[in-house]
C-alpha cells in the first residue's frame, strides 16, 4: 500500500481583531489574537506521477477541484520552490463550512505545505516558505506557523503568544457565506489601535475580560451583508456559561468561549434545537 501522510488543517478563530490601518494597495492592517481549534479539515496525501486533488466531507461538494483550488496552487507552488518534478495524490475532506472566517481554504493550504514537504522530504528556508504561504493568502503564514499568535501587518507579522489558559470553543455559522473582500470593503469609521497585551491571562475568566475591551471590528460590515449573524451572536451570548461571544474573521462564523466542554457541548444542544439548520461544533483551543 502506498504511504499516505494526514493533517489537520485546523479551524483558525479570531479571539479579536481590529483593523488598523489600509494599505495603497487596497490590503487592510490587522491587529489580531488568532488561535487554532482542535477540529478542522484533513489533509491526506500520497506519492503520485502528477497532482491530483479530489474532495470529500460535508462541505466538500461546495468546493470546485480545478487547478484554482488554493490547495493546488499551493502544492504547485511548493514544487516549484523546491525546484523538483514530484507528483502527489491529495485528498480533502472538507469538514468546515467555506468562506466562513474560521481559515478554510487558508488552512487547507498551509496543511497541504505541511503534508507535501514530509511527502517530499524537502525543507525550503523558512522565509521562502512563509513568503509562498503570503502569496496563497493573507492567513496562511499563521495557519503554516500553526501557534496561537498576535499577527500584524495584513497576516505575516507573527508573534506566538505562549500558553493561554485552558479554553473551550462553540462554533456556529448560519450557513451563510460572507466572502472576506465584500466585509472588507463594506466596513466604515475609524481605524482602531493595536491591543496587545504583555502578560497573558491566568484563567479563563481572565481571559474573557481582557477580550471584553477588545472588538472584532468586521462585526457591523458582516452584520450588514448577513443580518442573521447578529441573531448567533445573541444566542450563543444567551447560553449558560458563556465567557464571551464574538465574530471571527470576516464571518459568518461565530464563536462562544467556556471553561470547560461538557459547557460548550450544552450550548451547542441548546442552539441546534433553536436553529436546525443552523451548524454547530464544540471544540478546544488547542494546545
Ligand atoms: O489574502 P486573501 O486572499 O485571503 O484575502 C482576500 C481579500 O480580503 C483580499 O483581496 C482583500 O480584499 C481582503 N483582505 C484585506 N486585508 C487583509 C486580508 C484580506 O483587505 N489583511
């Protein structure tokens, strides 16, 4: 049997994020806390003449697996920076709702890079490396770093940020797509400041406070293109236990915090006999 190689490419939260400035070129400046969830899509690839990607999972019949899959791209890209002529098998299964602020497509192709190097076995220098993930994607250097990070700059400023306290996640999306360009550019006001902070919270109600001072200001342009978001935001808010509830990236993702599962899988239950047709995963910050 052929050796196949496995990655999650796990879901990336915004635990906030202000929008800081914008760029001549159109790009926004970020301050951001990004952390990773536990749960995410698989990457699974294989030794093979040519690339090749097909596609699975819940969401996987949403995705088109022409060469303009951001997974493709990327192992093209990979190839060519390594200078080699290798082929590779890659599969997708796509667990994550698409175009849903929680990374997706991004991760998916930070955990291609990830697969395909240990396929490969090459080790590109690693500013080359994290300037192909640039090129894919304003989010995929911090998927490809893979640490909890502050990230400034348009995503490839990356701080790692060490241990957080232990956390626990809801996600929700309303199964409503808001694509990141059109959030972007429906935003209005004033930029904000950076708000990093130098000491870590101790716990998770530590945590929560010092989220509470800091915003995701994607929120009303996500609002504006998708009403409904405004309507998880409240009802993952109206869920016992909850520490904080808040947009992640440009939406429609939205995520709770609690201190511990058995919390998150109540309000998980609570929001799916509400909203049926609505999705819902308890998770972990991962370590
Ligand atoms: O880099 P990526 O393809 O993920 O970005 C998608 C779009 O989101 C960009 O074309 C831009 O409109 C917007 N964007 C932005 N500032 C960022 C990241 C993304 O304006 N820092």
């Amino acid at each position: 049997m052929t050796k196949s190689i496995s990655v999650t490419a796990r879901a990336k939260i915004n635990l906030y994020l202000h929008v800081t400035g914008k760029r001549a070129d159109g790009y926004h400046l970020l301050d951001m806390l990004v952390v990773f969830a536990a749960t995410g899509d698989e990457i699974r690839v294989s030794a093979a003449d040519d690339l090749s990607l097909s596609i699975d999972g819940p969401f996987g019949a949403g995705l088109s697996a022409g060469s303009d899959n951001l997974v493709l791209r990327a192992a093209a890209g990979l190839r060519d920076l390594a200078g080699i002529d290798a082929g590779a098998r890659i599969h997708l299964t796509k667990n994550l709702p698409l175009a849903s602020g929680i990374g997706g497509g991004s991760a998916d192709a930070a955990a291609t890079l990830q697969a395909l190097m240990q396929l490969w076995r090459i080790e590109p220098p690693r500013a080359a490396l994290f300037d192909l993930a640039a090129r894919l994607g304003a989010d995929v250097p911090v998927c490809l770093d893979g640490r909890a990070s502050f990230v400034g700059g348009i995503g490839e400023e990356i701080a790692p940020i060490g241990p957080l306290p232990e956390a626990y996640l809801l996600l929700v999306n309303p199964l409503v797509e808001t694509p990141t360009p059109a959030v972007f550019k429906a935003r209005t006001g004033d930029f904000s400041a950076p708000a990093r902070w130098s000491r870590n919270p101790a716990n998770i109600q530590e945590l929560a406070t010092q989220l509470a001072s800091r915003r995701n200001d994607l929120t009303a342009p996500a609002i504006k293109l998708a009403p409904v978001v405004a309507e998880v935001l409240d009802a993952i808010a109206a869920t016992p236990d909850c520490q904080l509830a808040r947009l992640s990236g440009s939406g429609a993702t939205c995520f709770g915090i609690y201190e511990t599962q058995a919390q998150a899988e109540a309000a998980r239950s609570a929001i799916l006999s509400q909203h049926a047709d609505w999705w819902a995963v308890a998770t972990k910050v991962a370590a």
